[in-house]
C-alpha cells in the first residue's frame, strides 16, 4: 500500500466531517462493520442518518421483499431502491439543497458456527454527486479468504469504507476507484470478482473495461462477461453447470473456434443428467492474450474481441492463468460437474512440458492431478504441421519418452478424447494467419472468420482492416 494512501480510519473521518455528504447504512449477514467504522471514528452524527440490520429473514422479506437468496445482486438491488426511497421521503424536503445523499447496503455470508463455506457478499452504493442530483450506483461482488469469521467481517468492514470513499472521491478516475478497493487489504484476504457502475457520473465507463481492470490491478484472477455483454458474478452463471471452455486469442475469432465447439458441445450435452442444465460455453483469454503491444493491455483490441464475440452470443471469460491446471482450480468452486477444455495438439504440447511445473512439489504430476480433478476431459483437435504437411492427432501425438505410460492412461481412461479434423479448406488457419489477410485487406479473410463477427469487422474496421488503424 502507497504510504499517500489514507488509512481506513482516516476515510471514514474524512466522510464524516465532509458536512454535504449524509445517508443510510443497511447491513444483514456480517454486523454492522462499515458502520461501526463511522461511530468508531467519532463524528457520525455529521454523516449518518440511519443504520439497520435486518437479520431474520421474516423481517428481511416484510422489509425489503422476499427473495430467493438472500446474499444476491437483487436482494442488494432491492436494499439500494428501498432505502433510497426511504432517505428522499424524509429527509431531501428539509436539507435536500444543501445535502448529497447515498444509501450503503450489503447482504453478506461469512463463515459461522454452522456455515464454513468460504465468505462472499454483495456491496453497493448509490449516491448524488450535488444535492438533489440524479443518482449514480456502484455494485461489487467480494469473496473473503480467512479463516475465522471476525477477520471475515474485519475485511468486509475495510472494503465497505474503501467502496464509500472511492464513490465519494475518485469516481472521476475509475481505474484509481477500482484499485483503492483493497487499500488496507491483501489477496490472501478478499478478492473482488465482479463490479458495476452505473448513473451519470459513468455515463461514458464500459463496465467490460473495469472488470478488465479487477484482473489487470489483481484485484481477481477472472471476470466472466454473460452473451449480452454484461458483467456477471461467476456463481450466476456456473453454479452447478458443467462448462466446455475453449482458450484463445480470438483476434479474430474462426470458424475453425466455434466448429472445435461443436461435438464435445454435442457429447456433453448427452451425458447430462435428466433435468440438468445446458453446459456453460466459455471462451476464454488469458491477459497474455490481450497484450499486443510489449507488456500492454491494449483496452480499444481488448473491446474489438468483445464486441465480434458478442455479435456471436458467446460467454467471454478473461483471466491471468497462464497454466490449465488453475483453470480447473478455479471452475470447481462454483461446480462439480464436468469440465470438457478444448484445444488442439500444440496446446496440448505444452501442457505436457514439464518444466512449466517445476515450482509445483508434484512437478507434473501435480499439475494433472489438478487439471483432471473431478469429470474434466480434454477435448483435442488435430493439427497439421505446417513443416511436413502431418495431421497430427490426439492418439498420433508423440509425448517424450518418460511420459509414453502417462499419455497412454490419460487417453485409456477418457482423460484425453480426440476430435474428427475439420476439413473445409483454409478453415484449418490459425488466428494470426486470418488476422495477417485481414490487415493486408486480402478479401480471403471473410470465408475464414464467421458472418457475424465478419459484419462487426468490417463495420467498426476492427484489427487494422487493411490497414488502417483500429477504431470504434
């Protein structure tokens, strides 16, 4: 932590005594730990109008509706609308021209005597930024890391504050709102995953770029992006599914991308059980990915690569694992059905190089026993050697000697599944060849690149389309 940066007791301070800023905190699961910050700093009667904890869930539902799950983005939703109604009702015909009102809320589940899941909770603030302005809003989702549940509830204390100040004072900086989250706080302890601004002070923010900047600034190691574009708290979306994801650059996307789709897609489907919900298809870019220039996130080529696989109605994950095995690590806690992975015989190469593990104290053997954990099956497609002209299969693949036996158990048992070679001509080229006939303008590129995505391009004139410099 920078030393200029403030304490979260100096934040909660400089809150309080700031004479404009006055509103309600709302809490349930955790105590009152972001309020408790602002009666323990001593002041709070120049910014609090209000606290509740609405603990049983009779009184919840009377209070704010009944719901579902009570730790969720509707029920902070529904937190935010009420009280906020509530504030305005009472309070903006007496101070409302002078006072910038805001609502906190959160709806929280740390560990406790009958719960030892890990914590994870839902934090939000809508408020005016003058008086009697329209509102703006920013929602998190946090998972907590200790081990004990009042260090749990310590660290959500911190981020709630943390969350307050940002909106109060760095909003005109999203990138500085975004890393000032975890002033105070490590990733051993919370981790934010998911984040959303809206109203007219982000009125020009792409939510896309910001939980691109949770996995850029380490604040997660993944953010997942729903067909729509929007950003979507990874339990939403993978609980309980089984997922088939896909590793790319996506720059641009082929049809040879979505056609390695199609069977392990088919063959999961198959083996659902009765009832059970269509797998989750994700593609997925590592960071690495994404820096086209030195060590550099490009943000303008990161949204070109959205936007074509939106158009496609494609689930976007972006991420900082570079190995397969943290994958896998990561689908398991939100679902313990299968994982299919597709990739072709040079990504599997590479998993199978052992000196990618040497840190591990398994070495590759770890690494496996991590990827494979749980159904997982490795869906490869053939490769043809642009030296000798040989497809190369998944049973034709040559491991190095002293992991002939691995190889062989892995394909024995399901483990490794090949897919038939996809045949249709030029479809077999790689990304980075169709992106060389696109920015030389060769027309070849559009039979290669899927009709939707192919329409954005040319459009928006993404990739340096002939030539010409990427814009939107």
């Amino acid at each position: 932590m920078a030393e200029n940066v403030l304490s979260t007791h100096d934040k909660a301070l400089r809150i309080n005594i700031d004479a404009a800023r006055y509103g309600t905190f709302a809490e349930i699961g955790a105590g009152q730990e972001v309020a408790r910050w602002f009666f323990h700093v001593g002041g709070a009667a120049g910014s609090v109008a209000k606290t509740m904890s609405a603990y049983d869930m009779a009184v919840s539902d009377a209070i704010y509706g009944a719901a579902q799950r009570y730790v969720s983005r509707q029920r902070l939703q529904s937190m935010l609308d009420h009280e906020w109604s509530l504030l305005l009702e009472r309070l903006d015909a007496g101070r409302g021209d002078s006072t910038k009102f805001f609502v906190f809320a959160d709806t929280v589940a740390t560990r406790s005597w009958t719960r030892h899941d890990e914590g994870h909770g839902w934090l939000g603030i809508r408020f005016q930024a003058e008086p009697r302005g329209r509102a703006s809003e920013i929602i998190v989702h946090a998972r907590m890391w200790d081990d004990e549940n009042a260090r749990q509830q310590e660290a959500l204390g911190i981020l709630g504050v943390n969350l307050i100040s940002a909106a109060f004072y760095d909003n005109a900086k999203p990138d500085v709102l975004i890393g000032s989250l975890m002033d105070g706080l490590t990733r051993d302890r919370m981790e934010v995953d998911m984040i959303r601004l809206s109203g007219p002070l982000f009125s020009g923010v792409d939510n896309r770029l910001m939980s691109l900047q949770l996995v850029e600034q380490r604040l997660t190691n993944a953010a997942l992006f729903a067909p729509d574009g929007e950003v979507v708290e990874p339990a939403e979306l993978l609980h309980g599914r089984s997922v088939l994801i896909e590793r790319g650059s996506f720059r641009p996307v082929t049809k040879l991308t979505l056609a390695m789709l199609e069977l392990p897609l088919a063959r999961m489907k198959a083996e659902l059980a009765p009832g059970a919900a269509e797998p989750v298809v994700l593609l997925e870019m590592t960071l690495r990915n994404l820096m086209t220039l030195g060590e550099r996130v490009e943000h303008e080529d990161f949204l070109a690569r959205m936007d074509t696989l939106r158009a496609l109605g494609m689930t976007v994950m972006v991420s900082n694992y570079s190995r397969f095995h943290n994958v896998t690590t990561y689908l398991r806690r939100y679902t313990a059905e299968r994982i299919g992975m597709v990739l072709g015989v040079p990504t599997l190469s590479q998993i199978l190089e052992e000196r990618h593990y040497q840190d591990l104290d398994g070495g590759i053997l770890e690494a496996l026993g991590r990827l494979l954990g749980g159904p997982v099956r490795l869906y490869v497609h053939p490769w043809r050697s642009r030296e000798t002209g040989e497809m190369v299969t998944a049973e034709s693949f040559k491991v190095p000697g002293r992991l002939t036996h691995l190889y062989a158990y892995m394909l024995e048992n399901g483990y490794v599944e090949q897919i038939p070679v996809h045949r249709e001509a030029g479809e077999d080229l790689m990304p980075r060849e169709v992106l060389a006939l696109l920015q030389a303008g060769d027309p070849a590129w559009e039979a290669l690149v899927p009709a939707q995505a192919a329409r954005v391009i040319k459009e928006r004139k993404l990739f340096g389309l002939g030539g010409r410099r990427p814009s939107r």
